[in-house]
C-alpha cells in the first residue's frame, strides 16, 4: 500500500478557505475527523494544481 502524500501548508490553507469552515485551520488539524477532511480536500487540490502546466499555457501548446 503506497504512502499517502502529505498536503503542504499552502494547499491545506487553501482547502480550509474551500470548506468555508469557522474554525481555524490550526484547531482543525487538532481534531481527526477535521484533518482527515481538511487533508483529503488539500489532496485534490494538489492533484488539480499538479496538471495545470504553465509553460504549455504561455507556449499556446495544446495536446
């Protein structure tokens, strides 16, 4: 079984921006059922921020 990936600070700041939560990002992380959220979300976001290639967009090269 792979290792999962650990979302940086970045993608997990932008995930609690996502979930519109009241809590902090820091007291969520505190609690388990928060983090698993919080971190699952971070991941898709990092899988999303991982296919977007800049310099295909300013080369206008499309596949």
């Amino acid at each position: 079984m792979p290792a999962r990936i650990q979302p940086d600070r970045a993608a997990l700041e932008i995930a609690h921006r996502m979930l519109f939560s009241t809590l902090s990002l820091d007291e969520m992380l505190m609690h388990p059922a928060h983090k698993l959220i919080v971190e699952t979300v971070a991941r898709r976001h990092m899988q999303r921020r991982e296919r977007l290639d800049v310099k295909k967009l300013q080369a206008n090269d499309r596949d």
